[in-house]
C-alpha cells in the first residue's frame, strides 16, 4: 500500500451524517473515543432532536405529604405530622408545654405528643395539639366513651 491512500481520519474537516445525510464541518459530530474518527457518526443536532423525542414527560415526584389527603387515614396523618416536625416547619411536641396541663416538666418527665385533636379527616389532619402522654391518654379514652 501506497503513503497516498492511507486516510487521516482526524485530519478531515467534513463528515456526512448518517441520520440526516447532511455533509457537516467535523466540529459539528460529537467526541467519541471509541470509534475511529474520534467522532460520533451523527451530528449532535440529530443526536438532540433524537433524545427529545425519546424523553417520555414524567408526572412530577410528588412528596408523601403533598398527597392527597384520605379521610379518616390515621397513618397518614401521623406521617404528615412526623414530616412537618423533621423538616422543622413545626415544632417537636416535647418542646412545647402541654395544652391541657399547661405543665413542661413532671418529675417523671412524661413524653409529649401530637393529638388529632379534630379527628383524621383531610382537612383536619394537620391539626394537631401537644399534650403529655398522660393527657394524650386521657382525651383518647374520654373520644371512646371510657373515662370513669
């Protein structure tokens, strides 16, 4: 073989693309070290319009609080609570004074809670009241027809 019909594919300044059959100036393909030209064998405007019509539209990721409330869905609402209290929109109960008692510390030191204090429908599911655990436990019986 001939010096002459040796081909310097690095040193070409045009390339045609194989998607659209347009002859382009090089800079117009992409790099790609594995292929022998050091370049991608379409030109990125191909390359995008492919990938736009590849993208599949996702719905958007919906956090679990923002979803739509259930009447009634006491886990739900408890999860709506707890993330509010770590993303600190709301106070931790414990840091609270309890809204029955009107007491922060008992020698025992009782653990305070978040109370439904309207139920667990959708509307109602972020009304919460802090109450100790001794008061917490006393609005549940009385809700049950228990207390004495």
């Amino acid at each position: 073989m001939s010096g002459s019909s040796d081909i310097e594919w690095t040193d070409a300044t045009w390339r045609e693309c194989s998607s659209c059959r347009r002859t382009l100036a090089v800079t117009e393909f992409g790099r790609d070290a594995s292929r022998s030209g050091g370049r991608t064998y379409i030109c990125r405007e191909c390359k995008n319009r492919k990938a736009r019509e590849l993208y599949v539209r996702k719905e958007p990721h919906r956090h679990g609080w923002l979803k739509p409330t259930r009447d009634g869905d006491r886990l739900q609402a408890r999860r709506r609570v707890n993330y509010l209290v770590e993303q600190g929109r709301i106070p931790h109960p414990a840091d609270l004074p309890c809204m029955d008692c009107c007491d922060e510390v008992f020698t025992d030191n009782p653990r305070h809670e978040y109370d439904h204090a309207k139920g667990y429908d959708g509307e109602n599911q972020l009304y919460v009241e802090a109450v100790c655990r001794r008061c917490h436990r006393n609005r549940e019986e009385a809700r049950r027809g228990l207390s004495a």
